[in-house]
C-alpha cells in the first residue's frame, strides 16, 4: 500500500465492499483488506485508525469478541497518548 500511491484507496474500496456484503466469509475477508491497509499505513494516523476500528469491529460482529478486545486492549496498552476521541472508541469496543 505505502509503495503504490493510490491503491490504498482500492484497498479501503475492497474492504468496504466485503464489508457490506451478507456472508461470514465476505466480513472475514474485510478483516483482512482492512489489515492490509492498516499494514500499509503510517501507525497512528488517521487511517491506520480507521482501519483498525473496522477490523474490531467487524471481528466483534461476527462473534470473535476475544481477537476483537485483545486488538483493542492492545492498541490501548501500545499508544497511551493518542488523542481522546480515538481512545474513547476503542474503549468502547472492548465493553
């Protein structure tokens, strides 16, 4: 993603395509777009965020609730001074 300019646009495309799909196996695959384009982003920044949050809470939806709260407590855990609204949104996908 970091070395094609563009195609994180295709990836985040992709990834909210399955998303929005009916089946188990699409949402699974969404994970991983949007693990890919997570991977391919500068940590921390705003779509690095978005990316992880979908993942979680795709994860959450479809009944994987300890790989969602173990993702979320973790980038709780690993970036203490990320702005407070980013945190707030983590903090409710572990409850």
């Amino acid at each position: 993603v970091k070395s094609a300019p563009g195609s994180a646009e295709h990836v985040r495309s992709v990834a909210r395509m399955l998303e929005s799909a009916d089946t188990p196996e699409a949402k699974e695959l969404a994970v991983a777009w949007w693990d890919r384009l997570s991977a391919g982003s500068a940590k921390g920044s705003d779509s690095w965020h978005d990316a992880k949050l979908h993942a979680i809470t795709l994860l959450r939806a479809s009944g994987k609730r300890d790989e969602a709260d173990r993702r979320a407590r973790y980038i709780l855990l690993t970036m203490p001074t990320m702005d407070p609204k980013r945190k707030s949104q983590y903090q409710a996908l572990v409850k």
